[in-house]
C-alpha cells in the first residue's frame, strides 16, 4: 500500500458566530456561513478531514425580552427562529458538520463543568459589579467608550446604570501569556489591522471579566449556586469546545482543537480574540490557530436597518437571482476583512458579466466547437505550442494562487485568479480562431486548441466548485465529466490529462444575460410597492365574555389610584408572580401580580401604572399583598399590556 494512504488526514476545525435568535436571518448571516462553508469545500478538495460549525445562540437577556414583546418564552421564540436559520442555510447549499444551540444538554453540561474547573483553581471569583450596561448587546460599556448622552458605542441605544453580585474570572491574570502567544502567532488574529487592534488593547490592560448576572433566569445556572446564571458571552463561546468534545469526546478533541479557526464580525472580535483565548489559557487549552474578523455590509451607502426598509433578505436574493450568484457576488465584490456595500444593481452586473459573458460564455463557445467540428467528442491532442504552454504554465500558476489566496481568507483575490484564467481562455479563442483552423482543414491545430480549452474549463470547474457548488457540477456534467467536482482532489488535477473520445454534453446555458433595461423596471416596480403605504392590519378577535352589570356605586367603590413601581422582586418557585414595591405618593406598598411571563424586572422598574388601591390584603406564596394592578390581554394569554397614565399625572391621583 502507498505510504501516503497509511497517514492521517490533516484536520482543519472552522467555525461561525452563533447567531442570536431574536431576529431573523439577514445578509450579514449569510456572508459569514458562506465564506466558512467556502473555506470547507476547499479544505476537503485538498484532501483535509474538515470540522464544519455553525449554530444558534439562544441566552440571555435579549432573548428573554424578545420573547415577552411577543408573548412567548425563550425557548418557545428560540425553537421557532433556530428554523429559519437552517432554512437559509439549506437555501444557500451550507455544508456544516454540526449545527450547535446553547439550549442543548451537551452544551449545558460542558459549560458548568468548564465554570466548576475555573472555580475551583481560583480563576473565577465572587463579588459586585458596578457599571453601564447596554442591554441589546448584553455586555457592560467602560464610561470611557460610552457617549456623552450615555449610549453604547456600538448599537447607540441607552446604557442602564446597573449594580448586582458577580462571579468574576480573572482575565488579568492570563494577559501577559496570551500577548506571548500572539507575538509568535501574527496569524493568530487577521487580517492583520485587526492583529494591530487587539494587541494594542491587550497591552492597555484588561480587567477580570463580570461572568454571571442575577437579574434574569433564562440561561445556565452557575452550578452550586442557582441564584447567578452564567453570563451569556461566557456562556456562547463555549459552543466552540462542546461541539468538539471538550468533555464528551476527547478523542475528537484531540483531533480538531489544534487546528481549530473562528470566523466572525468586527465587531465581536474581542470577545473572541482576548476574552475566549484567555478562557482557554486559563483551561489549559491552546487559543485557536486564528481567529478571521471581517467587516459590515452597507445598502447602497447606507446603514442596514428595519426603519428604512432596507435590510437585505438573503431568502429574496436567493429566490431572485439563484444561490450560486448570490454566493459569487458576496465573496467577490468585496475585499474579505473590508466593509462592503451592496447594491442589487451590481449584483446583476457581476451575473451578467463574469458569469454570463466570462463563464458561461467560454464553456458554450467550447463546447459549440467540439459539437461543430468534432461531432461532440473530444479529439486527441498533438504536442503543445508557445501559447499552450503559457496557458499551461498561467494554470499551474493559478493554482497556487488560488490556495494562497484561500488561506489567508481573500476569496476575492482567489476568484480573481480563476478569472484571469478563464479570460486568458476567451482570449485564447480570439487569437487561435478555431473556425478559421477548420476551416482550413488544419485538424491537429483545432484539436489542440480544443484540448486546451478544455483543460481551462476542467481546473475551472474544479476551482470555482467550493464558491458556486451548483454551477460546477452543470459544468462538469457538460464536459462530459463523472461524478462531482466537490468530490474531486485538487492536487490530483494533472494538464493535459485528458480522455480523447470523451462525449461532451453541451447543455443549457449556465448563466441566462439580465436585460437591464428590463430590470430597472421591474426594480422600480418593487421598490415603489414596498414604499406604498400598508393597509394596517386587522385587529384580533377577543371573545366577548361581560361580568353581571353593576351599580355606579359599586364602581364608585373601587378606589384607583395611580402608582409607581419602586423595586421587583421574583418569588422563589414562583414561575408567575413577582413581589412589586410600589410608591401611592402618601405611601409605600407591596403588591403580588402574576405578570413574570410577560415582563422582565427592567422593564418594570420605574413604570407608572394603575393599580386598585382599597382591595382586602391577601397572601400569595408566603407574601402579603396589597393591592392589584390593572392590564389587559389578548385574550389568548400570549400577551400584556399593563395600564399606565399618558400623561405625568402625580402619584397617588385617583383614576376616575
């Protein structure tokens, strides 16, 4: 047996973001998995045993708020949202080993275990944090990164002066090694402005990290101690080890951890360049080999937002225009690391222009010749001469460009490269004129000139298939070609090695031209029916069940009064029922409400309400109650409305 089929595999461990379930999939969800699943179709052509994760993060406190807006619980929202991921990923042809959510047990398990170990070396501690926090992006800002007006850096919405006990892992402590282990690794965070960023915050000092809140209950508990949950962020990042088998699997571990890459956004990148890999070192693990930030998308030079309108639905694209250019025109029309802007207009440019006139159109030229003059079956070939051998050698060439160009995560420079390859074919067609070669009865120039074509088609196919999976393949069945390029070695790619007598089957064009004349009509069309005001919808149907009718005197006798939320307090084996401090203005009272499933502590704090006033105290869970507050539902129990004055009326005014 060949020594080479006795060794092991090289493994190549990638994995995205998880994303939050609180909002459906957008481009920005779609550009990271696609470039990751990019880099995995690549690996397994060159012959790696490749470890593909993606996956939900479906903690913390936005996710508990999200549910409550709509009446839901957290893993009620977080099971429904987790299908539109993997719906987008079935529609943009992903290709993931493991799809992981943080609600799972193995993950649940792996992250207490992981807090247990911290905790009893020392590394995770107890006491109290003191601090603006921003609650959308759940983490506490420095008051030197915040705005004059108190706003987060990032999402620019209002910080929450917040004071609660923590347990704290101390991230100081690890600083000093893990600026070791980047001075050895400049790969270890790229692109390499990004490198420049985190090593200069690291030696501006990190404080122990606050890794576990009080106020909320939708996540981990801290084993031992039920009254913290584990803080989101500390919780997320450990999805990495659990789907690679830090405690189930050590085996796994073993093989995929050393080569273990992270995809993200710019704007995680020190979560996971200083926080996870000082996790890590703290474990006793190896950060990983790098961790890849890329930018934003813009639309048309302006931010993404649901307010103009202007998200880009990458389902919409999809459906529109086909994955594959979808694919395509994300990977190529924007440095990988840069921010980008997208523009539906160059969207069908690039389809109509490296697709249609450059790919597609070299492919049917081709095969159009080898239909014309060869009755559709390859010829065999004579010795090459100075233009084969400058296509031959521009093909070696691109290769290795090719897998540069992937390594470093420039999929726009790798496509580049095939480009230039498959425009060097179109020209190549000019410059030989085959028709004129046939023409003239010169048969051993036509079949070389076909052969070499061919061979352009044959690496293209291959190179292309990890970025347009679906057009490869039509590509490779036209040439006449078995099975999948996907399935096929790059390295075992050989020019010239070619079958003479191979059938070809000329097909359908790959890529069918846009009319843009058309196209900008039909464009306007949509964009004006998306400006045109909505009809609003219907108002739902509420049973109408009335009580017996009653005197005014009898409603006299309730005594309203309008009150202000002071303290929230939950009720220990209470799912329903918070303990509220309230403020009547002439005095201070404990009320009891049933409104824990639709409300979380902070959005009660400080709210005016209505509330009855003389009701006869009765206890509730052990707790006195003094009172009730008014709201009103659905009727469906999926959601409440509390009732609160419009106006700055005092507390304590009667409502009548």
């Amino acid at each position: 047996m060949p020594e080479n089929l006795n060794q092991e595999k090289k493994a190549f461990y990638l994995t995205t973001p998880i994303y939050y379930v609180n909002d459906i999939p957008h481009i920005g969800h779609a550009y990271t998995t696609i470039a990751a699943d990019v880099m995995c179709r690549y690996k397994r052509m060159k012959g790696y045993d490749v470890m593909f994760l993606t996956g939900t993060d479906e903690h913390g406190q936005k996710i508990q708020q999200s549910a409550a807006a709509k009446g839901l619980t957290p893993i009620e929202l977080a099971d429904r949202t987790v299908l539109n991921f993997r719906e987008l990923w079935n529609a943009l042809g992903i290709s993931n080993d493991d799809f992981i959510r943080t609600t799972e047990e193995r993950h649940h398990r792996t992250v207490q275990a992981i807090f247990k170990k911290l905790l009893d070396q020392g590394d995770i501690y107890k006491g109290t944090y003191q601090g603006w926090y921003c609650v959308p992006c759940e983490t506490y800002v420095p008051e030197s990164s915040m705005g004059e007006d108190k706003t987060c850096p990032d999402c620019r919405r209002p910080l929450q002066m917040m004071e609660e006990e923590s347990y704290f892992f101390r991230a100081s402590k690890y600083v000093p090694r893990l600026l070791e282990y980047y001075e050895k690794n400049l790969r270890g965070v790229m692109p390499r402005t990004r490198y420049n960023e985190i090593v200069s915050f690291l030696k501006s000092g990190v404080r122990d990290q606050s890794i576990s809140r009080t106020t909320l209950k939708w996540g981990i508990p801290v084993p031992g101690d039920d009254a913290h949950v584990v803080y989101v962020w500390f919780d997320a990042l450990i999805n990495y080890v659990t789907a690679c088998g830090y405690l189930d699997d050590p085996e796994k571990f073993r093989r995929f951890w050393p080569a273990a890459h992270h995809l993200v956004g710019k704007d995680i990148i020190r979560f996971h360049c200083v926080v996870w890999p000082i996790m890590l070192l703290a474990l006793g693990v190896n950060p990983p080999v790098s961790v890849f930030a890329h930018g934003w998308w813009t639309v048309e030079g302006e931010k993404m937002s649901k307010s103009r309108g202007n998200v880009v639905d990458p389902f919409e694209m999809v459906e529109r225009y086909g994955r594959d250019p979808f694919r395509y025109f994300l990977l190529r029309e924007v440095p990988f690391g840069l921010d980008g802007d997208f523009s539906e207009a160059a969207l069908v440019g690039r389809i109509n222009s490296d697709l249609a006139n450059d790919l597609g159109n070299l492919l049917n030229r081709t095969l159009q010749m080898v239909d014309n003059f060869c009755g559709g079956v390859l010829p065999a070939s004579g010795p090459a001469g100075d233009l084969e051998r400058e296509i031959a050698e521009l093909a070696g060439k691109t290769v290795r460009d090719v897998d540069e160009t992937i390594s470093d995560f420039a999929f726009d420079e790798a496509l580049k490269a095939i480009w230039t390859l498959i425009g060097r074919g179109n020209k190549y067609i000019d410059e030989t004129m085959p028709w004129k070669l046939a023409k003239e009865g010169k048969e051993e120039d036509l079949h070389r000139v076909l052969n070499t074509l061919y061979d352009v088609l044959r690496l293209s196919s291959l190179l292309v298939a990890p970025f347009v999976p679906d057009t490869a393949a039509r590509l490779w069945e036209q040439l006449g070609l078995e099975g999948d390029p996907l399935a096929c070695s790059i390295d075992g790619f050989t020019w010239g090695e070619r079958t003479p007598g191979l059938k070809v089957n000329k097909g359908k064009v790959l890529f069918p031209r846009i009319d843009m004349n058309e196209w900008k009509k039909e464009k306007a069309a949509r964009d004006e029916q998306k400006a045109a005001p909505k009809a609003p919808a219907p108002a739902p149907e509420i049973p109408l069940e009335h009580e017996e009718a009653v005197e005014i005197d009898a409603f006299r006798a309730v005594e309203l009064r309008v009150a202000q939320i002071l303290n929230v307090e939950e009720i220990p084996k209470s799912k329903k029922l918070y303990k509220l401090s309230i403020d009547l203005g002439y005095e201070k009272r404990t009320i009891v409400s049933g409104i824990k499933e639709f409300f979380t502590p902070e959005e009660l704090l400080g709210k005016r309400i209505v509330v009855v006033a003389n009701l006869k105290p009765a206890k509730l869970c052990g707790v006195e109650s003094n009172g009730m507050l008014l709201a009103a539902g659905d009727g469906k129990k999926t959601t409440l409305s509390l009732l609160t004055p419009d106006r700055d009326i005092p507390l304590g005014c009667r409502v009548s």
